[in-house]
C-alpha cells in the first residue's frame, strides 16, 4: 500500500521543483520523476551527489545516442531500445544517461531517462509504472482527506488543520494495516467517527466475524 513518508505545504502558484531538496534526501534511493519535474542541471546533480532517478522525457528533448544496449530477446518483451545517452545541446549538456524505450499499447512509446545502470531495462520500466499507484495514493486521499470548513483564516491555522487532516488519514491507514481490515479508508473513518467515544476494542469488534 502506498503511503507518503514526508509531506510539504506550498502554495497554488508554486512548482513542486522548488522543493525538489526538500524530498530528495536520501542517497542510494530511486526517485521517480513525471515529465518536466525536474531539468538537465537538475538530472546530473542528483547523479553526481548519489540519488538514482527515474524519469519520463519530453518529446521534444534533444537526445545524443552514445551507445545502443542489448535488449531482452523475447519477443513478448515490450522493451524496444536501452541505449547511454547525452542530453541537451549547446547550452547544457549532461552527463551520461541511459534512455530505456518502452512500448505501450495503443499510446505513445514511453522513454525514460535514468542514471541506473544496475537494473535491468524491464525493472526500469516497472519502476515508472508503478508510479501509477502514487497517482491513485492522491485521488484516494483527495476524496478521503476532505476539510469543509477552515476554523482560522490565518496562514498558522490553515496549515495546522492541513496537517491534523494528514495525521487523522495516516492513523487510519495505519490502524487498517494492523488489522488488515478490508472496508475503505472512507468507510473506516464513518465507523470511527460513530464510535469515537467507545474503546478501541469496541471498534475491533465491528470487524470480526459472526
């Protein structure tokens, strides 16, 4: 199940690039990137300090290919290409990358950029898919973790309430996760919410067979 470990308040106007230090802070981990997330200067940086990245190109990205990499040779594999690269032109040009091209079926082929050169081009393009599931972590979240009303217009209070909602969604999860129950997140929360003066081992009742 995916959970965010670190969570950030900005505001509407600002990038998420501009808190890429804020999240990117563990060295040897992989990051996985959208289109545009992050530039060139961005990609080599990362590399240089210890960060593997994985991330889907633009199409319009200036791409020299240094080297062409063997791929699987089955033929049910959906890997057309695993080739080091350089990215950018005049004004900037990266360090070596490796570009893995993915087939999708019915939609444009997917290339991605990395700097890991340990994993195989197929658990490259795993580790991009399963961002998928980050995608569905936030519509499940936006849907869940609702505030109908602010209780203070200043910018203190707003946060605190954005944050107390956070706590109140993580403690859910996690109280589904110790009793692996199989409602929703939602549905958890109603049963929480009419049993909040009862004991937790009422609560655990509601759950258990018979």
């Amino acid at each position: 199940m995916v959970h965010p470990e670190q969570f950030e308040i900005s505001n509407a106007s600002e990038h998420d690039h501009d808190n890429l230090d804020v999240f990117v802070n563990q060295p040897l981990a992989t990051y996985v990137f959208d289109k545009g997330y992050i530039d060139f200067e961005s990609f080599d940086q990362m590399k240089w300090e210890g960060y593997f990245f994985v991330s889907w190109i633009k199409k319009n990205t200036v791409i020299h290919v240094v080297e062409n990499l063997d791929i699987p040779k089955d033929k049910n594999s959906d890997v057309l290409s695993d080739q080091y690269v350089l990215l950018g032109g005049r004004g900037y040009l990266t360090s070596l990358m490796r570009l893995v091209t993915i087939r999708r079926k019915g939609r444009s082929d997917l290339r991605i950029i990395t700097n890991d050169v340990f994993k195989t081009a197929e658990e490259i393009g795993n580790l991009y898919h399963s961002r998928w599931q980050i995608e569905l972590f936030f519509k499940h979240m936006k849907q869940h973790m609702t505030i109908k009303t602010y209780y203070s217009k200043s910018e203190v209070g707003v946060k605190n309430q954005l944050i107390m909602a956070m706590i109140v969604y993580l403690l859910t999860l996690l109280i589904n996760l110790e009793l692996n129950l199989k409602p929703t997140i939602f549905q958890i929360l109603r049963h929480l919410r009419s049993v909040k003066y009862e004991s937790y081992a009422y609560f655990k009742a509601l759950f258990e067979p018979g």
